[in-house]
C-alpha cells in the first residue's frame, strides 16, 4: 500500500491544453455550471454521478471567491473543477506531502514524486493559459509563511487512506491546520467501511476507513466535525472486496474479470465529512 500511495503522488495530471480556457488568464466563470459543463471536462463528466461535484462543493460551502486548497490532486479530477471555478476572484493552490523521508521503490519513483511540484505547475498553467510560476503549488513542507491563516477551504479527496497508511495524517494535517483563517473549514470525501467494522477488519490498506477512525485522526489533529453528508455514499457497494477499493470503477482491478459486475456498482461508498478548527 505504501509503494500505491508514493505512485499515486507521482502521478501526472491528465489536463486537456489548448481549449482550457481560450480567453486567457484571469478569465472564469463563477458558475459552477458553466464550469462542470467545459469541453476540458468531457472525459471526466462520466463521473459526475457518482462524485457530485456541484452538491459536494456546495456542502463543503466553497464560494468562487475563496482562497481554496487541494490536497493530493493526484489525476486532476477534481483540479479541473476546482481551478476553473475559483481562479480569477480567488485562489487555488495545490499541496502534496512532503517528498523527503520517504521510501522508494526505485530512482525513477523518487524523481517523479521530488518533480511533481514543477510538473503540476507546468500542467495547470498550460491548461489554464498562464505562466507556471503564477501557479501556486507546495510540498507541506514549503507552504510560505505568508500563507499561514489565510486558507477558506481545504479539500482532501479520497486520500486520507493514504495518510493513515503512511503514518503522515498528523503532519499533513497539523499544516493543513496552520493554513486555515480561524474560520476556514477542511471538507473531506474518504472511502467508506461499514459501519461498525473494526480498524483491524479496515486498516487503510484496502482503500475502506470506518469513519470513526477519520474522526478519531481529526480530533488529534485540532479539529471538530461540522456537520456530515451522504451526498456521496453507494448502498451499492459492500466495501468488502479483497482487491480494495481499487477493485472498483474507476481502477476495475481485474480487468475484464466480473467487470459488468463492477461497472453495475459503480464507484465506492463515500464518507463527506466537513470540519473546523476546534476552540
């Protein structure tokens, strides 16, 4: 599970160039509509039922004209919403864990993950029609200063699997902390485990966290549960399967094997948590 979450991490963002947005820097639209709508987003579009961008952003109360951060944006499904929405009257910046420390599988894995903060800069720039160092992206570790305190909303999507296996969750999120304005809020999207399961039963290896555990490593980290959604829960999905939660769409593990299966499920049964910085 370690050598997935250091391959996610380096993963390039899929970004569509050219028609991004034709008019330039600068240039966006405050409708969310508009901006789920956009030609850069038709291969992304398929996915809408099951992430519910439009409800999801509107529970976690993200406005266009916030200061917004993403955490792990791994393929840029949610970037692509995200920066286009907020760029122009707001700001998006972009986060990862910091590349230091960790263990590799090969040089080529640790060049990808020390070179993603260039490769997403350049990637978005390119897509959005402005110079990459006009970009804002940091590893936790070189967020500046001068952006402490400052942070509307943080989103974390699907990644706190991640930071529990990786033994990271305190560090990320004590920066994530430091970002945030005193009012500032994290929202959270988080594969499911049913509930009552065990932490033994759902370590974060198979995808799957009980929300107790999310909640658990929030309030360690300083903060308190706002309010939850269902927006993004599939009674569909069992959330037992021995391949994880990759066994689903839209990794399908297994290829053709029971992909018809698969493909009737959907995507994985979601937890949508909204926090706070706790008094």
């Amino acid at each position: 599970m370690r050598s997935l979450l250091l391959a996610a991490a380096a993963l390039p963002l899929a970004f569509t160039a050219a028609p991004a947005l034709a008019d330039g820097h600068g240039a966006h639209s405050a409708d969310l509509a508009e901006v789920l709508a956009h030609e850069r987003r038709d291969d992304d579009r398929a996915r809408d039922q099951y992430r519910n961008p439009a409800e999801t952003l509107a529970f976690f109360q993200v406005e266009p004209d916030q200061t917004v951060v993403e955490y792990g944006p791994g393929g840029g499904w949610y970037t692509r919403v995200l920066a286009p929405y907020v760029m122009g009257s707001g700001e998006y910046i972009a986060i990862n864990q910091d590349s230091d420390g960790r263990t590799y599988r090969n040089r080529l894995q640790e060049a990808r993950a020390k070179g993603w903060t260039e490769r997403f800069k350049a990637d978005l720039a390119e897509a959005m029609g402005m110079e990459a160092d006009e970009v804002m992206a940091f590893e936790t570790d070189e967020v500046p200063e001068e952006m402490l305190g400052t942070v509307d909303r943080v989103m974390i999507f699907r990644s706190m699997h991640g930071l529990a296996n990786g033994n990271v969750a305190d560090a990320v999120l004590g920066t994530v902390r430091n970002m945030l304005a005193d009012d500032g809020m994290v929202g959270v999207v988080q594969h499911r485990a049913p509930e009552g399961a065990s932490f033994d039963d759902y370590a974060p290896a198979p995808g799957y966290m009980p929300t107790e555990r999310v909640l658990a490593i929030f309030k360690a980290a300083g903060f308190e549960l706002v309010s939850s959604s269902e927006i993004n829960a599939n009674p569909k999905d069992p959330a037992n399967w021995e391949g994880g939660v990759w066994t689903l769409p839209p990794v399908l593990r297994y290829g053709e094997q029971d992909r018809e299966k698969y493909l009737a499920i959907g995507e994985s049964d979601r937890m949508t948590l909204l926090f706070k910085k706790a008094d």
